[in-house]
C-alpha cells in the first residue's frame, strides 16, 4: 500500500514539476517558433489525454472526438458573438455544452452496448451528423462558418502574445494529468479500468458499467470542449470542417495511442513526438510536397510495429527489465 | 422460509425455442453450504445468471433478504450482498492482484488507499498472498481461480454463488482450494456453489439441488442426491440405474 | 416541394450510384465484417486503384473496362502483400494497432500518390463517358449502368468464393473461430492476407466501374470511406448481400434525400439511418443476430 | 532566472549575428519572403500553383536585378506548408518570423488566411494575401495585412452588374436563375450574396442548391436543374465538382441559356477547357483575370505552360501579389517591416499584369481590383467584359 501511494505522489510531484517547468517557458524565452511550438503540443496534449480518457482507461474507442471539440468551438464563439458573453465566462459553457453531447450520445450508445468498432462508428457518424448541421443551420453561420472580432485583451481571452495562450492551454492539460492522476488513484478510475477490461465481471461485483462509461465520455467530452474554446480563441475562426472534420478526431487517438493508451505520461509523449516528427520532417523536407507525410506515416507505422504498447510502454520494459535484474541480483546475494 | 436468504420461485428463461430454465423454485438457507450440480447443459449456469441478475427471467420471481430482486441488474445485486463468480474466468488482465482485488472492495470502501491495502487481507484468505503485486495476466489457471473468489469476496458479500471454481484445477490444486471455500462459508458467508468435482460436492456442502434440462430433479443431502435414480440417469443416461442396481446385486451374489 | 416526375430518375440514378459504393463495401465487408479489422487505409487503396486505372488508359490506352481483369489482380497482390508484411506485424492481436497501422498506410499512399502524381485532379475520357440509355422518363449514364451490372456480378463470384471454395470455407473458420481454424492446420495468417486482397481486388473492380465517370486524386478515397463503412454496417457485418442491398439503399436514401432536403443536408439521411440501425438492430439487415 | 534571461537573450542575439553577419553595417544581399501555401492535404492543387506563381515571380524579379534601392539585393523564398489548415498555416508564420522574413505572401484559402494575416499582425509583419477571397480578412483592421486581388462581394457584384448588362443587349431572353454552390465559406458566402441581390436585378432566383465536397454524383442537381429548367445556371464550387456538374450536364442534354460562374473552378481555367472542350464550351465566368492585353501575361502563360503546368488564377495571382511586395520593397529601400508596410499603404504600383490600373490600398484593399467577364470560345478562354480588356463579342445566349 505505501508503494503505490508513494507512487501516486511521485506522479502528483512530476505533473507540479512539468507544470512549472512549462509555464516558465514563455520567461525564458520569446520566440515565437518555439512558443508556438510547445503551444501546440499542449493542444495536442489536451486532446489527446482527452481521448485517453475515454479511449485509455475506459476502452471505449471513439472515432467521433471532433464532436465534441467542434461543440465546444461553436458554443465558444456563439456565445461571444451572438449573446454577448466574455469570453471567460463562455468557457464554463462551452465545457459544459460538449459535456452534455457527450452524455447524450454515450446514454444512447451505452444504452443500447455498443462497443468496440460499433462504438467508434457511431461517434464518427454524430460528428458528420454535426458537420452536417451546422452547415445547414443559421445559428453557425452554415459553411461561412464564424468569426469572433480580433479584440487582443486577457480581459477577453485574446492575448498579445503566444505566452498567454501557452499558460492558459497548460491550465487546461494539467486539469487533465489531474483528473487521469485521479483515474489512476481512485476508485472512479478503478472501475473505468475493471469495465474496460471486463464488464461482466465489473457488474458481478457492483459496479454500474452504464453509470461509470458515461461519466467518463462526460468527462472526456468536457476537456475536449475546452480544446475547442481554445481553438476559438486562438484562431477565433471556426467552420463545420475545422469543427467536425476528422483531423481532429485523428489527432487525438493517434497521439493517445502512440503515446501508450490508460497512462498518465503517454499522451503528453505521444503528441509532443508526433509534434516533433511532424515538424522535423516539414523543416528538412519541406520542398517536396507529400515526401515529409509518407515519412511521418512510415515511422508512425514503424511504431505500431516495434512499440505495440506506445511510447510508455518502453519506459514499462525497461522498468520491469530492471526490477527482474534486480531481483535475480537479490538471489544471487 | 423466514432463514431463506436467497429464493426462486417458479423461475423460467427461454432462448429462442430452447427452455434453459423451467419452473424452478428453491431456496438457500442463510448460513449454509450448498450446491447446484447436474450435467453438462443443464442450465445451471443460466440459472446463476438469473439470480444475480445477468439475465432476466421470462417469468417467476427472485427474492434476495427478503426483497424483490427479480430483473435487477447484477451491480444492485451485489451492493445489497450477492456475488457471483464466473465459470470462464474474467480477470482484469491489465492490471494486478491487488488492483483486481481492490476493485471488488470498493464496492464498501471509497479510499483508493484502504482498498488496496484491504486487497492484502482477502488475498492472504484465499491463499494469493504471495502473487499480490504480479500482472492478474501472469498467473496460472489455478491462480486465476483464486483470484476470481478473492475479488468477490472482498466485495463482502452475503452470499457468495461460484460457478465452478475447482474446474480445471488438478487434484492437488482442488484440495488446495476446498479449505479454502469452507473457510469461506465459515466465516458466516453463504456460499452456493455449481460444481462438477463431487469429491468436493460430498464433503462440502450440506445441500444438494439437482438441475438436469432446466428443471429441477431432485435435492437434499449429497449422499441422498446421489443416491436418487434420477439423478444417475440424468448424468449417465435412461435406464442406466436400474442396470447399475442390477449388476450391483450380481457381483454381490 | 419537388417535382414527382423526376422521382424515378433519382430513383434509378441512386441505384446506379450504390452500385458503386456496393463494390467499395463489398471488398470492405470482407475485411472489416470478416476480419474485423477496422481499414482506415481502404479509401487510400481505392485511391491507388484509381490511379492505377487512369494510367492504364493514358499511357497504354487500355480502356478501363478492359483493365478490370489486371488492376483487380494488381489490387489483389497489393492487399496480400500489404496485409502479410505490416498490418499482420503491427497488429499484435490489438484492435488500437491496427487501426493506427492502416491509418499509417493511408498517410504514406496519398502522400506517396500527392509526391508522384501531384495534387492535380484527374479524369479520363472514353467514348462512352457521356452517353446514356433511357430508362422511361430516365436518361441513366451508361458507366452507371455498366457498374451496376458490375457489381451484381462481382459479388456473385465473392457469393461463390465464399460459399463453394475451399479458400472461402477457410475464411468462415477463421472469421467464426480463430484459435479453432488453428488447431484444424488453416494458416491463418495467409488466410487473412488472401482476405484482405480479395477485398482490394473488389476496390480495383469498383475503381475501373468509377473512373469513366469521376476523377482521381491524392485525395479521393476520403470521401467513400465513411459510406462504405455504413454501408457495410448496414447490411451486417460479413454479409455480401448484405453490402450489395446496402450499397444501394445509401445511393437511393442519398439521392431521395437530397431531393427532399437539399444535397447538402440530404447527406444527414445516411449517417441517422446508420446510427439508428447500430443502436437497434446491430446485427444490420441481413447479418444473422450475435 | 534574470542572469539566464539575459544569457539566453545574449546567446540568441549573438546566434543571429552569427546568422546574418551583414546585419549592422552593409544591405544584406538577400531579402527573405515568405511564400506560404497548403501545398498539402485537400487544397494541394490549388496551394502548389501559387507556390510555382510566386516562385517564378521571385525568378524573374530577381533576374531584373532585383531589388535596386537596395543595391540588387536578391529575393529568396521561404516556402511555408499551411497543409490546408489554419493553425498550420498559423504556425508557418511564426517559423518564417524567425527565420526573418520581411514580409509574407500567401495563403490562398480563406480561412488559412485569417489565421496567418493575424499571426504575421503580432510581428508587424507585411503580409499580401494573393486569393483569400473572404472580405473578413481585410476588414478587421489589420495594418500589416494587403490583398491585391477582389474579394467575392467585389466579384459577385460585378458578375451580377454584367449579367444584367449581357441580358439587356439580347433583349432580355433570360428571367430565372438556378443557383449552385459548395457549403464552405467561399459559395455560401457568395451564393447568398446571388440570391439577395438578383431578384434586384429582375432575375426570378428559382432554387438555391447548396452541396457537399467532395459531391460524388451530380445527376441528382441535373434532375431538378431539369425540371425547373432555368434559363441560366451560376455555380459557385471548386474544380472538381463543377466538372462533375458541366459534364452531367453534357450526359444529361441539359442546355440553359447560360452557364454563368462567379468564380467558378473551372470555367476560367485552362485545364478544364483542355480536358473537356465541348462541356466548356461557351460557359461565362466572373473571376481574377490578367490583362489580356499585356504581352507579359502571354509570355508567362507560355513559360507556366512549358513546365508543363496550367496557367491558372491562382499561378497569376500569386505571381502579381509577390510584384506588389517587391515593389513596395523597393520603394521603402528597406527591409525593415513597418517600412514596406507603410510603402505598401502608399503603393501606386501599376507595372502589373492584372487589369487593375494602379494600385490603391485603402484598409488593405486594393480598390482597383476588379474581376474580368470570361467566356470559352474555340477551346480558349476569352475575355468578354469589359470592352476595355475585350478579345471577343459575347455569345449569349447560348441558344435562343
């Protein structure tokens, strides 16, 4: 019991030490590149470790996580160009807005158990549905999408600089390190683990699969809003495709799962590896179209390949490789 | 009937034009040891699945404590004291023993912490000790069966219902583990159980009921069950004790 | 709201146009509903197949329709190859793997496709690509007309593969009991490679079905996969009828649905039949129920 | 952390000495652009034909001896991938910033636009936008932001004025409008725009037809353009589904009086009229044309065609936009940012292939943009409206 509560405080103390090792970033530096940069492997972290919390530590596959991005993204700038609302306070709506699609759409697909493939299919599908609408519909301003005036203020969540972003983006992914820390070491997440791995046996000794699948898309829908709000107001431009396209549905799975799926460091690994291949390979091979995507696509093969357990996994071998040379030294003894 | 923990009455499910159960009643004492045997395809399995709560019945009624549970869904069934253990084990391969077990705890105890710490004591009990830190997914078959008894039990049930849990174990294994369920029921917990090993039927439990196409057959006393000429066609076939009496009086004469 | 009269054309002209999408869903069926391997990359290998059509007819000036034969079995040997050297290593027996394995294999194909070929878009012509019969009040393309006959006879001879081969009794087994097929000496792993090119080999068929009538770029596949998928969800998992039916139902629910609700928003027709159909009735219309 | 702040920005600074050695005293030999595009993902095509503009623009500014106030300091590209998205595209600005580019071209769509137009805007970095043809992007008062070309109010009004202009000198044979456009910002911005404005002119607007990209079948549209039977169709869509829909028109035998695009992907375009001559023949556009007068067009079309590629608006566009900078370069005597800025807000720059007379930036807008009227004829495209730039007579309607 201590060792696994001191290791859930080593977690605790690594995601205060990456917490403050990040934030100073925009102190110690101002270019642009490089704050851009870690600003958008934050976002990505974000989306991912979103992901993984539904994807991760509840085994449920979702292919559709743009919806709830794209919900939270419209509902962000809506509130801002239509009701007038602050930014600042927009944000609680527009997490609580993808929060809700998340509940509504897992109380229809676990209602019914779906799972596996039918699950990921199914969330792709109410993403395009959504594409769809919002096309269709007014209120989004159809495919003209919207555009939130360019007013630079903290006031109004438009910072001057990229810093400002980068801290309010990290406030948003150490919520979720907090919150999967928390999967990790507490029984809500004890039960996501026992559903995912298996159900049946999950029910035989009280736990409510139903109750406990939902909170969790709930929760993974939530940060997922946040990421769109985000985007708004980084970007402050949303359209249905931006919104309820696939790239980012894509993003976030594959950092999630490159990074090592149910882990608290794998998405953070994940989408900050994929950030730096993406880039390198632009950078070095940028002139020739296409050439740096089939690199990136070769080694994110290569990785499936030789790291089935993601990134995260090579830090469980090395560990576990470790600790039984240790203990065959200890017989040696 | 007042001492009755769990009772079934009029209990029936059919799947598609298949009876799997038909018009069962019984009732377990509460206290006891008994157990559910019966051929292969009997529905003893399904019947499990009824009480607590995997499948609904298509007619009949399940009483727990008392109360109503017919149609419940098996987490409820379990929070007011009923748990079942599965034939097929089920473990949650990804993670540990003491995770495993800690999962079954919670359903008393919020605190991460003391859950996991309660893990120990439910493992020393079904002999998983030694194994509380090693991947569920390492351990062997027998290991396996331990640990789905552990995590049910630590959910600190009333009455326990295991299906099979000396199945696939070898001879030394299930002597290993029947002190273990009778340390078990001798802790105050009911324990039903379905079982194949009729070693471990006669010496453990006290009342038999027996299952053969979905209806019940027979019950009492493992040495009466056996004895019933029912029973013994049921699992070897009509006519078949009548040719066993009749080749039992030869040899005697 | 719209003319009646031109209801039977949209009528027939969905037909045809599922008969496309029944041929994408026909080789998808067999890996996705078969093999239960989710293919994120099926698009892109349409894409390759396209490719491989246009340049058939451009450089060599092999008519499409001639070519069926030669891109299906060039699609064939890519599936094989392409099953049996990475999606098999980097499954690891975990759904995640593949997934992210086709997903990287569509990636690299329409970067390699936008690397070679450019982002141009590109079509042929053929002396048939703009004529028509006239069906009643209905003027239907004849290369509508040839792929609807197309895939009434490719899924024929998958019906036939299927049921009446060997290789087709293997592919049962595996699909049905993995471990089971293993013990009984099928080789599993050639079994799933020969599924996954008969499955490419059906996109080679609808690729030479499609191009007189469309265009190819790096691009192209993206927009037939989530149809195929719901088409084959549709018509359940596996069952080629199945696909064939659905195919043709999502070409007349798209067609009706654009005319009643506009081509834009029509398309939500699809997307809540399949939804519904996964929520209710899982097993699709014609898959047998789980 | 003052002591490393100061180290890091000593060693930054002492990094950029080291990279730009002529920084303090002599004109740097070259001036760094950026060139920014998706030449990746859905808008590739389009993406990589602004590339080859602007990068034949710098060849050839180059080759005149580039930048004279400057003492013939050479343009020199830094090609950016926007991989058709905005936070892409967004990113690309800040490298290029860095890289210290002086000023940036680009990003052809919209929507990747606003994002990079604001992003350059932190760094008080030029940028000329060669298509982006959203007015949002020039009207939320950006200073460093500049677009040569016309926005779709600009071209859907002018298309409109001239249908009525075309329509009045046949006699008024056409009275309904059939309208087709593509969901995302560009046709549903533009087809509103339409459908607003021409009950105005006299047109009966009888349906508005709004489609998905990728639209896989047009037969579809053709049924009800059938049945309704306009007498003019004006799509408003990209290359490939306006081909799809002109070519299910051909199958379909559907002849309105006149295929009118408002930008059209296609109409204006080289590639479509060489790739399906009868299905393009005699289709009108109201889209970003160059001078059909002016010699250099012609020469330019041949050379973009030698590398085997189109002449399309995207290649001309982009080449003009990168002319416009450099004059304005040139002008400032300066690479210093605020510097070309304020020469662009000045420019007068009419040394250009474009129709456009001399340059006027009012809010970032150049006010001499203007779209021409094309029309295919003999497997050409041709200037129709206005006089000024016409090559041949109007046909319309196209039958009686």
């Amino acid at each position: 019991m201590s060792a696994t509560t001191s290791s859930g405080g080593r977690q605790l103390a690594g995601i205060a030490l990456f917490a403050v090792a990040v934030a100073c970033v925009p102190l110690v530096t101002s270019s642009g590149v490089a704050l851009n940069f870690v600003m958008m492997a934050l976002y990505a972290t974000l989306i991912a470790q979103a992901w993984n919390i539904l994807g991760g530590f509840g085994g449920q596959f979702s292919f559709g996580h743009a919806l709830f991005f794209g919900t939270g993204a419209y509902i962000q700038a809506i509130a801002q160009l239509q009701g007038g609302i602050n930014p600042w306070v927009a944000l609680p709506l527009a997490v609580a807005g993808a929060a809700a699609v998340g509940l509504f759409v897992g109380a229809l697909s676990f209602r019914y158990g779906l799972k596996g493939s039918y699950f990921a299919l199914v969330t792709l599908a109410f993403a395009e549905v959504f594409r769809i609408l919002a096309v269709s519909v007014s209120f989004t301003g159809g495919g003209v999408g919207l555009m939130v005036p360019l007013r630079e203020s903290a006031a109004n969540m438009q910072f001057a600089s990229r810093g400002g972003y980068l801290w309010l983006v990290l406030a948003f992914v150490v919520a979720a390190l907090l919150v999967t820390w928390w999967l990790r070491n507490g029984r809500f997440g004890a039960y996501l683990q026992a559903v995912r791995d298996n159900e049946d046996a999950a029910r035989a000794v009280g736990v409510n699969p139903f109750r406990i699948k939902l909170a969790a898309i709930g929760l993974s829908a939530a940060f997922m809003g946040a990421a769109g709000a985000f985007y708004v107001q980084v970007f402050q431009y949303i359209d249905p495709s931006i919104a309820y396209g696939s790239v980012t549905s894509v993003e976030a799975l594959v950092a999630a799962i490159v990074g090592g799926m149910g882990t608290l460091w794998g998405p953070v690994l994940g989408a900050v590896v994929l950030h730096v291949l993406a880039d390198l390979t632009r950078n070095l091979f940028g002139e020739l179209p296409g050439i740096n995507m089939v690199i990136y696509g070769v080694v994110l093969v290569l990785i499936v390949i030789f790291l089935p357990r993601g990134i995260a996994g090579i830090g469980q071998s090395v560990r576990q490789l470790w600790s039984a040379q240790g203990k065959k030294g200890n017989h040696h003894e | 009937m007042s001492d009755a923990l769990l009772a079934l009455s009029g209990v029936s499910r059919a799947f598609g034009g298949l009876k799997a159960v038909q018009n069962v009643s019984l009732s377990v004492r509460e206290g006891s040891l008994s157990a559910l045997i019966g051929p292969n395809g009997a529905g003893k399995t399904t019947l499990f699945a009824l009480m607590s709560g995997f499948l609904k019945p298509d007619s009949g009624t399940v009483r727990f404590a008392g109360e109503d549970i017919t149609g419940h869904e098996p987490h409820r069934n379990a929070l007011r004291g009923m748990t079942r253990t599965f034939q097929i084990v089920k473990p949650f391969a990804a993670q540990t023993v003491r995770e495993n077990i800690a999962v079954g705890v919670h359903l008393h105890e919020r605190r991460r912490g003391v859950a996991l710490a309660r893990a120990e004591a439910v493992a020393a009990q079904v002999g998983l000790a030694p194994q509380l830190d090693k991947p569920a997914s390492d351990l062997t078959v027998a290991g396996r069966k331990r640990l789905e008894l552990a995590r049910a039990l630590a959910t600190r049930p009333r009455l326990l219902l295991l299906d099979e849990v000396l199945a696939g174990l070898n001879p030394q294994e299930i002597a290993e583990m029947m002190p273990v369920v009778r340390g078990i029921a001798d802790s105050g917990v009911t324990v039903l159980m379905i079982e194949h090993v009729m070693q471990a039927v006669m010496h453990l439990a006290e009342h038999v009921w027996v299952l053969a196409q979905g209806q019940l057959i027979a019950q009492g006393s493992p040495s009466v069950v056996t004895s019933d000429d029912r029973v013994v066609e049921a699992y070897l076939g009509h006519g078949t004790a009548a040719r066993l009496r009749k080749a039992a009086a030869g040899a005697n004469a | 709201m719209f003319d009646f009269s031109i209801l039977f054309p949209s009528l027939l002209n969905g037909l045809t146009t599922g008969a496309v999408y029944a041929l994408i869903a026909l080789g998808l069926t067999l890996i996705y509903g078969v093999l239960h391997i989710i293919n994120f990359a099926h698009g892109a290998c349409l894409m390759a197949a396209l490719y491989a059509v246009y340049f058939l007819k451009e450089r060599l000036g092999v008519d499409p329709y001639l070519a069926l034969p030669l891109v299906m079995a060039g699609m064939f040997a890519f599936g094989y190859g392409l099953q049996r050297v990475v999606i098999n290593r980097a499954g690891h027996g975990k759904d995640e793997n593949i997934l992210l394995a086709t997903l990287g294999i569509s990636i690299v194909l329409e970067n390699l496709a936008l690397l070679f070929f450019k982002s141009d878009t590109r079509s042929i012509d053929t002396a048939y690509s703009l004529s028509t019969v006239a069906i009643g009040p209905a003027m239907i393309a004849v290369p509508k007309l040839v792929a609807f006959a197309g895939a009434l006879v490719v899924s024929g001879l998958l019906f036939w593969i299927m049921g009446r081969t060997d290789l087709g009794r293997a592919i049962r087994a595996v699909a049905k009991e993995k471990e089971g097929a293993k013990l009984m000496g099928i080789d599993v792993d050639h079994v799933y490679a020969m599924s996954f090119g008969i499955g490419l080999a059906c996109l080679g068929a609808a690729a030479c079905f499609l191009l007189p009538a469309y265009y190819v770029n790096p691009q192209v596949g993206g927009g037939f996969v989530l149809v195929a998928f719901t088409i084959v969800v549709l018509g359940g998992m596996g069952s080629f009828v199945g696909a064939l039916v659905g195919g043709f139902l999502v070409g007349v629910v798209e067609s009706i649905g654009g005319l009643v609700l506009g081509e834009s928003l029509g398309q939500i027709g699809i997307f809540v039949i399949f939804i519904a159909v996964v929520l209710f009735r899982p097993q699709g219309m014609f898959g047998a129920k789980a | 952390m003052q002591n490393r702040r100061r180290f890091v920005s000593q060693s930054a600074a002492m990094a950029s000495a080291i990279a730009f050695p002529l920084v303090a005293g002599a004109q740097p030999k070259t001036i760094k652009v950026g060139v920014l595009h998706p030449v990746t993902g859905a808008l590739a095509y389009s993406g990589q034909q602004c590339r080859l503009g602007a990068q034949m623009a710098i060849e050839d500014i180059n080759k005149a001896g580039g930048i004279k106030s400057l003492g013939g300091a050479q343009l020199e590209a830094v090609l950016g991938d926007a991989q058709s998205q905005p936070q892409a595209g967004a990113a690309e600005v800040e490298k290029m910033n860095e890289a210290g580019v002086s000023a940036i071209v680009g990003a052809f769509a919209s929507a990747i636009c606003l994002a990079t137009t604001q992003a350059a805007a932190k760094y008080n970095l030029p940028h000329v936008v060669d298509v982006g043809v959203a007015d949002q992007i020039v009207e939320r008062g950006l200073k460093n932001t500049f677009r040569f070309g016309a926005g779709y109010k600009k071209s859907t009004e002018v298309a409109m004025a001239n249908l009525l202009v075309l329509n009045k000198a046949a006699g008024n044979p056409a009275k309904t409008v059939m309208i087709i456009h593509e969901e995302s910002l560009f046709g549903a911005g533009t087809a509103a725009l339409l459908a607003r404005e021409l009950p105005g002119y006299g047109f009966e607007v009888k349906e508005v037809v709004k489609h998905a990209n990728p639209t896989r079948d047009f037969n579809n549209i053709v049924l009800r353009m059938k049945s309704i039977n306009p007498d003019i169709v004006i799509p408003a869509n990209y290359y490939n589904e306006y081909a799809l829909l002109v070519r299910t028109m051909q199958q379909q035998k559907v002849q309105p009086k006149a295929i009118f695009s408002v930008l059209g992907g296609a109409a204006s375009s080289y590639k479509f009229v060489k790739e399906f001559p009868d299905a393009a023949n005699g289709i009108i556009d109201c889209n970003h044309w160059f001078n059909p007068k002016d010699k250099r067009a012609q020469d330019l079309r041949k050379r973009v065609e030698a590398k085997g590629q189109f002449f399309s608006y995207e290649v001309f566009m982009t080449y003009t936009a990168m002319t416009v900078l450099a004059d304005a370069i040139e002008r400032a005597k300066s690479t210093d940012r605020a510097a070309i800025i304020d020469a662009l807000e000045k420019s007068t720059f009419a040394d250009h292939i474009m129709p456009y007379g001399p340059t006027k930036f009012v809010n970032g807008q150049n006010q001499g943009a203007q779209p021409l009227m094309t029309q295919v004829v003999k497997n050409d495209i041709k200037v129709i409206i206005p006089r000024d730039y016409r090559e041949v007579e109007p046909l319309f309607p196209l039958k009686a």
